[in-house]
C-alpha cells in the first residue's frame, strides 16, 4: 500500500492535506505520520487533556507535540474535542484558511469503556463511549465534508476514513458500549459513502483488531489481563498488531490507488473476525 498526491490544478503548495482526530498517538499518530512520509501536509487533533468519564489516562499537549514533531515539516497539532461541533468547525477553518485545502478526514478518536454486560451499563458509560467513538466520528463529517465535496469538485481525490474496529464486525463480551458504537460507525460510513458516491468523495472504515496502544491496554484492564499480549491469542497471526499497520491501510485509503474502494469495511485485524 502506498498513499499519494492529488491530481487538477494545485491548491495551497499543491500538496494534499488531511485532518486527523485522535492524533496524538495510537493510530491517530502513525497515520499522520505515514501520510506525511508520502508527502501530505498533515494536522493531529487532540484532546489533549483527561476525562473523569474515562479511567484511564488520555493523551496529553506533549504527546500531541511528540506526534506533530514526528511528521515534519507542515505539520501542525490543534486542540479539541470530537464532542465538541464547534470545536471541530474551527479546526477546518483553520486548515482552509492554512492550506488552502482539504483533502481527507481522519477519524481516528476513539476510548474503550467496559466491564458490565450490556444490560448492566449505567447512563455514564454508554454516553461517553457512543459519544466519543460514534457521535465524535459524525461530527467530523459534518465539520469536514463540505470541504471534501469541493476538494472532489477542483478535480482532486477526497477521503473520509473512519477508525472503527474489529468490534464493529463481531461481538465483544463486557465490551457492549463499544462494540455498538464500532458497529454503528461502520454503518454510518456506508450510508456516507452512498450518499457521496455521486459527488466523488469516498468513505471507508478500516477495522483494527488488538493493537499495540493505550486503549488495548485499557481493554486488558476490562477482562483483568495480565498482559495485553494474551490478546495475540485471538488472532490468527498469533500476534498484536502495531499501529503503524493500520495506519498503512488508512494511507491506502486516502491515495489514488484506492479511487474505486468506497462504503468498506477493511479488517486489519490479524485475522481476529476470521477465526
């Protein structure tokens, strides 16, 4: 897999641009990362800052910093919350007003939230998690389509890709919240890339399995692991996933090679939903 330029009349320095949430670290990072290796000007959103909903510690300005530094030249670190619309608009603005362009969006922002059964889930962790992984993932689209659209209208290749998870293609125990936001992102990617198909921008959803970051190790904490590597147990390979893995496949995604591949749902999983 290898990710590319834009095609028709340069905009900004020419080079393609893509706004990625959650891009601090985890696969967020490796995809700015992998985007900017093959010459795309890249800008990480993040949080930047913890939340009493989750237990676990998020990614912090440092971490945004580290990541932004990582990519180059051109690359540029942002704050804000995927819940937060306005938050989002901004962001695009500044991206328009910076670069001139837009030419993919990057949902990657996503925390696991878990430990009863579904029945069991009390309000607080069913709304952080569908609001972070789910709702978060249609509040870029609405903050960044537009600006897809006209990218796709000047001639260029436009990408909304969506960071859903093995979870949206199986079922989860103790993980219910989540596996209904993962799943519910995937269907949102479909109708998205029904609804933008006439208007030549694609959309896909890439499905990682157990993969080397912060929330797999959150994950471990859910069913009282040891280690996160007892998770390798669950995938054909026999092995976890690095992030730089699922961020080649969302590369892959927003190149050229990749114009006839829309409404999908790639598993880079290890071979986990295979088994």
């Amino acid at each position: 897999m290898s990710a590319g330029g834009g095609r028709g009349e340069p905009r900004g320095d020419g080079r393609p641009v893509a706004l990625i949430t959650g891009g601090a670290r985890g696969v967020g990072a490796a995809t700015g990362r992998a985007l900017a290796d093959a010459g795309w000007r890249v800008v990480l959103v993040d949080r930047c800052s913890d939340d009493r909903a989750v237990p676990y510690p998020l990614a912090s300005r440092a971490d945004l910093d580290a990541a932004v530094a990582a990519c180059g030249a051109g690359a540029v670190g942002l704050v804000a919350d995927v819940r937060d619309q306005d938050g989002l608009e901004l962001c695009v603005g500044r991206v328009l007003a910076d670069c001139g362009r837009l030419d993919a969006a990057v949902a990657a922002a996503g925390v696991v939230l878990g430990g009863p059964t579904a029945w069991e889930s009390d309000d607080a962790l069913w709304d952080a998690t569908l609001d972070v992984n789910l709702t978060g993932v249609w509040r870029l689209a609405r903050a960044a389509v537009p600006a897809l659209v006209e990218t796709a209208a000047a001639g260029d290749p436009a990408r909304f890709v969506a960071v859903a998870s093995a979870a949206g293609l199986t079922g989860l125990p103790r993980l219910a919240a989540y596996t209904a936001a993962k799943h519910g992102v995937v269907g949102l990617v479909r109708a998205m890339a029904v609804e933008l198909g006439p208007q030549g921008v694609t959309a896909n959803a890439v499905c990682p399995g157990s993969t080397r970051t912060a929330m797999l190790e959150a994950s471990a904490a859910v069913y009282d692991l040891a280690s996160v590597e007892e998770f390798a147990a669950h995938q054909a390979l026999g092995r976890l996933l690095e992030p730089e893995e699922v961020a080649a496949a969302i590369a892959w995604l927003c190149s050229p090679a990749a114009s006839g591949v829309t409404g999908a749902a790639l598993a880079v999983d290890g071979g986990m939903t295979a088994t």
